[in-house]
C-alpha cells in the first residue's frame, strides 16, 4: 500500500561486506574455517586472517622504450617425478655386465678403477670371452692383463710381445690361440702353453718353439686343430710323444718345418686315425713312399692331403693314395718326378676327388686339356694351404680385412 511504503533514501544501507557474509560459503576444508566454525557471524577480518595469501605477480617491461607494455610472469608449478631414482649400487651384477658388455676393451680397464665392484665385474670372464690384440705395437701388458681374466679365445698373430712374466694362478682356460707369426721369447711362450690345458685349437706357425713346448702340449688332450707349420727348434721323440697323447686332432698342419728323416717317421707312425686333414708339405728329400704307405694305413679317413715339394714321389705314390677312399682334395705341386701322363688317369683313380693342385707340373698351356680327362675336378684354384689355419693364407695375402679366426670372429679388439 502506498502508505506502508518507505521512501529509499529512508531504508537502511546494507554494506556490500555484510551482505556477502549473510550468504552461505563452501569451504574448501582448510585450517579452522574447515572444523564448522560459521562464516555468517565470522567477521571479516578473522577470515582473513586463515585464508593463504595469494602470490604476487610479478610485473616486468620489455625495456625502457616500453615501460607501458607490462607482462605478469608467473611460475608455472613443478611436477614431482614419480620414478624413483635408481643408483648403480642398487643395480644387480646382471644388469651391470649387461651394460658393461656394451664397452670396449679400452674403457674396460678404465672404469675397473672405480670400485672394488666395477673391477670385478669390468674383468668377469664373460665380457671377455673372445679378444683380439693384433695391431698392438706392445703386447705384454696387454696379455698379461687378458690371460687373467678366464679368457677362452685369444686372437694375437703378428704381434711384438717382450719378457712377459705372468701373475696368473693355476692353468689359463683358452681353448683357441693364435699366435702366429709373432714375435715372442721362447721362454714367454713355454710359460703360456705350460698353462694350458683345455687347448682345441691352436697355431704357432712361424715360431720357434721347443721340446718343453711340445711336452705341455701332449698334456691338451682335447686338441683338434693344430697349426706347426714353419716351426722349429724340437726333437722327433717329443714330437712322437705329443701326437699319440693328442689322438683327437683332425686337422694338422706340419709344413716346411726343420724337419729330418726321424720326425718324419715320428709323424707317420704316430699320427692318429681320426686325421682328415693333413699338411706334410715342404720335406724334399725327407719323405719317401714308404712313409706314403705308412701314412695311408695309418690314417685311412683323410679327406685333404697336402704333399707338395717332395722331391722325392713319384707316380708310384698315385696307386698307394687311391686306398684314401674319402679323399676330396690332393695337393701334389712341384714333386716334379711326377709326369704329366701320369695325371690324366687321376681323374679316374679318384672318383670323388674334387680339388688338384699340381702347380709347377703343368704349364699354363696344358690345363685345358687336362680340365677336359677330368671335367669334375677343379685344378689349381687354391694355391694356398687352409689346412688348419685359423684364417686361411688366401684370405689374408695382400689384405687383412678378415680377422675371423677358426670362423669367428673375436668379440673384444684392441689394436687399431
């Protein structure tokens, strides 16, 4: 009605603050304000006493030429990092090999200064497995430090190793070795292969050896592979002894050694019936058909013979060879008593024969009609021996991309 009505100007002023007090409030369950305590009769000041300051932003000009154009920077807030920070220490010796197999050789031996730990697991046998020291101008240290470490296969030919003096306890567990070809003291090399004992395949060509070295390696009886070829310096008893005591050796390669009529006879009578592949090259006025015959009954399963530069064959040894009933590969150059007649029928005493080498006894002029009396035998292609060579001398002549040795190549590679 228009007399209960009360002019504005005469209604009380409700302040903007009190009214926001009079309405409800959702807390966000914080400090006292959470615990129920009622907002409408709260005064303004207490409230604001529990609720968290706010941060300031911070103001900044671009430069002085811009003053008005202010920018607010604010802090963006940091995202704690779920994943839990992982120390080496608490990593397990699997996963550390795993890593450290990762590393060659060279930061091997540096990070095995770190900690007791890292020095037992930089030098854990299964990292090095397999190492190959060709290219290094000074072995020793090298060695030294890789025949502790339970190697199995060592690579090393054509390398300078001086007075090697090793701190290794008990036999090494090398099971292949090549060192041919280098340059190490005899004494150096007695103390290794005196230490060997699980040998399967080995080389020394080139090298001068002696009779303790060949009495140390009798005692490898699991001996397969064996590389004497150039060798020198021990008797023909000791030689006999080693090779009835290694009567597991398939490949032998005894080439162009100091050899006289005993260690040829030491040879053919002692050689063991599980011989496939035979190198007895070299020995012109040592050896005879008779040790032809010897070695024929002797070992009857071969498949390679190789006995170039015997002087003294004739082609009476063609019928004494043809009892080989496996022979694939025959090498017979410059027994220059051997005619060139006596070649045609080759291809028809050997029925399986798949290789000749004749190189010196045929010229250039007559292969071709030699190739047609034996169409299914390749003549002449190998003019090196591979006989048990951990890599063959056709491979590495003239090149040495291929490191392989015995087919495999080594893990670790020191060298350049």
């Amino acid at each position: 009605m228009p007399g209960d009505s009360v002019p504005l100007q005469d209604r009380p002023c409700l302040n903007l603050q009190d009214s926001m007090l009079t309405q409800p409030r959702k807390s966000k369950s914080r400090g006292i304000l959470s615990e129920g305590l009622d907002t409408e009769c709260t005064p303004t000041d207490f409230i604001l006493q529990f609720t968290p300051p706010r941060k300031k932003q911070r103001l900044f000009s671009k430069g002085k030429e811009n003053d008005s154009n202010q920018f607010v920077l604010s802090r963006r807030p940091r995202r704690k990092d779920s994943s839990p920070n992982i120390s080496w220490d608490q990593l397990p010796d699997e996963v550390v090999l795993r890593i450290f197999f990762c590393l060659p050789p060279r930061d091997l031996v540096r990070i095995s200064v770190v900690c007791k730990r890292w020095q037992r697991l930089a030098f854990d046998e299964s990292l090095w497995h397999s190492v190959d020291l060709e290219g290094m101008t000074h072995t020793a240290p090298a060695l030294q430090q890789v025949l502790r470490t339970g190697i199995r296969r060592l690579r090393c030919p054509r390398s300078f190793v001086e007075e090697l003096h090793l701190t290794v306890r008990g036999s090494l567990q090398v099971v292949q070795l090549d060192l041919s070809s280098s340059i190490i003291p005899t004494l150096a090399l007695e103390d290794i292969i005196c230490r060997c004992r699980l040998l399967e395949c080995l080389s020394l060509e080139g090298l001068q050896l002696s009779d303790t070295i060949i009495s140390c390696l009798a005692k490898n009886t699991r001996l397969q592979e064996l590389n004497l070829s150039g060798c020198s310096a021990f008797s023909a008893p000791v030689l006999a002894r080693m090779l009835k005591s290694c009567s597991r050796i398939q490949q032998l390669n005894l080439s162009w050694c100091t050899f006289d009529n005993n260690h040829i006879k030491s040879v053919v009578d002692n050689l063991s019936s599980s011989v496939t592949h035979l190198n007895l090259s070299g020995y012109r006025e040592s050896l005879t058909l008779n040790d032809v015959k010897v070695l024929v009954e002797k070992c009857p399963q071969i498949k390679t013979l190789d006995l170039s530069d015997s002087t003294l064959l004739t082609a009476d040894c063609l019928p004494v060879l043809k009892q080989l009933k496996h022979l694939l590969h025959l090498s017979l150059s410059r027994c220059y008593h051997i005619h060139l007649a006596a070649l045609t029928d080759v291809g028809i005493m050997f029925p399986v024969l798949s290789q000749l080498d004749v190189f010196g006894l045929v010229q250039d002029s007559q292969l071709p009609s030699l190739k047609r009396e034996m169409p299914h035998v390749s003549i002449n292609s190998r003019p090196f021996s591979s006989i048990a060579r951990p890599t063959p001398a056709s491979r590495f002549v003239g090149s040495t991309s291929d490191r392989t040795m015995w087919n495999k190549k080594c893990r670790l590679r020191f060298g350049l």
